[in-house]
C-alpha cells in the first residue's frame, strides 16, 4: 500500500477503495438475491413432494425425507433434518428453523405451519398447503416488483457513472479534470468526496428498492 500511496496519492486511493467496496457490496446483495430466489423455488419443489407423500398416507418423517432427496440446497438439508428430528420423536417443525439460512424467513413460516399440526393435531397436508400458497404468492410480488423496479435500478447506475462520463468530455475540451483530480492539491479531497456521495447515492438508491422487496 505505501509504493501506492507514494504514486497515486491517497485522494486517488482512496477513492479506489470506495468505488471497489461499493461494487463489492452489491455484488453480494445480488448474489444473495439470486441464491434467495434459487432457494425459494427448491423450497416450493419441497413442499410439493412433502403434501404429495402426506395425502397418500406417508408419515412427516418419511414425506419429508423425500423432499429431501428431491431437492437441493438449504432446502435439501432443512428437509433433511425435519425429517431426522421427526424419525427420532422430536418436533419437525424445528428442524426447518434455520436462522442463517437466505429463506430463513420462508423456512420459518413453513415451520409455523407444520408446529400448529403437531401441537393441535390439524391435517399437516393442509396447512402446508396454505403455507405453500402463501410463499407462492409472495415469490411472484417479488418477481412482478423486481422486474418493475429493473429501470429504475438502470437509471440508478446510469446517473452514477455520469460524472465518469462528465470528466471525459472535460479532458477533451480542454479543462484538464484529471490533473485537478490527480494532481492538484484540490483533487486530494473533491476526488474521494465526489466518489463517496455517488457511491452513497448508489447504495441508497439500491436499499430503497430491496426495501420494496422485502
């Protein structure tokens, strides 16, 4: 870091470091809304085998066992061990809590149901029914609003890279931004407080649309 600091400046990087963090954190909130998705989809696909095993007359343990065989992921192993506490007389129902799971949520709702079966003897095929239906339609609200909210998230980016694009046409026309930025004294702070507003910008823009999500 010093070889670096010694050639560029600290204005220079440090404003490296903030538009990197920047990409790095949406990188990871949109890689775990596709894992999100990719688990609620096997998650559905479980519920699926789970109520078909139970209407024709499958014990929960065996109804879930084959959900998990038939699914991947945290789906596969939140099955999995429903089914494992359930063959050893424990409640099923807590083998689907898993707090650090990306569908913690999901799961939770679908253990709520299968907790009130165990507890009130209701049909266990029923309620996870309900349960299903309800994930199901809570995954195509959040389908339907990303797909609306793909503009605006474009939109977004667009006006963040337009200082990018502004210093450009500056350079051509003769305004010199770069060495301002690089070099002058100025560019030590405007260069990392112009990236860390526009980084802001762009994360706020991001958590106002993944709040509409939720």
């Amino acid at each position: 870091m010093g070889p670096v600091l010694l050639l560029a400046g600290p204005g220079p990087v440090l404003a490296a470091l903030l538009v990197a963090s920047t990409a790095w954190v949406r990188h990871r909130r949109a890689r775990r809304a596709r894992l999100r998705t990719a688990a609620t989809a096997q998650l559905l696909e479980g519920l699926e085998a789970v109520i078909g095993e139970l209407r024709i007359g499958a014990h929960p343990s065996a109804a879930a066992a084959v959900a998990a065989a038939e699914t991947e992921g945290e789906a596969s192993r939140a099955f999995a061990v429903s089914a494992a506490r359930s063959r050893l007389g424990g409640s099923g129902a807590e083998g689907l809590r898993c707090p650090d799971s990306v569908v913690a949520r999901e799961l939770s709702g679908v253990a709520g149901a299968w907790r009130v079966a165990e507890r009130h003897g209701l049909a266990l095929a029923e309620l996870l029914t309900a349960a299903r239906l309800d994930l199901l339609g809570r995954k195509r609200f959040r389908d339907r609003t990303a797909a609306a909210l793909a503009g605006a998230r474009a939109t977004a980016l667009v006006l963040a890279l337009l200082p990018v694009l502004g210093i450009g046409l500056g350079q051509l026309m003769g305004a010199a931004p770069l060495h301002v930025l690089f070099v002058s004294p100025a560019g030590t702070a405007l260069l990392p407080l112009g990236s860390a507003l526009t980084c802001a910008g762009l994360l706020w823009s991001d958590a106002i649309a993944d709040k509409a999500l939720r």
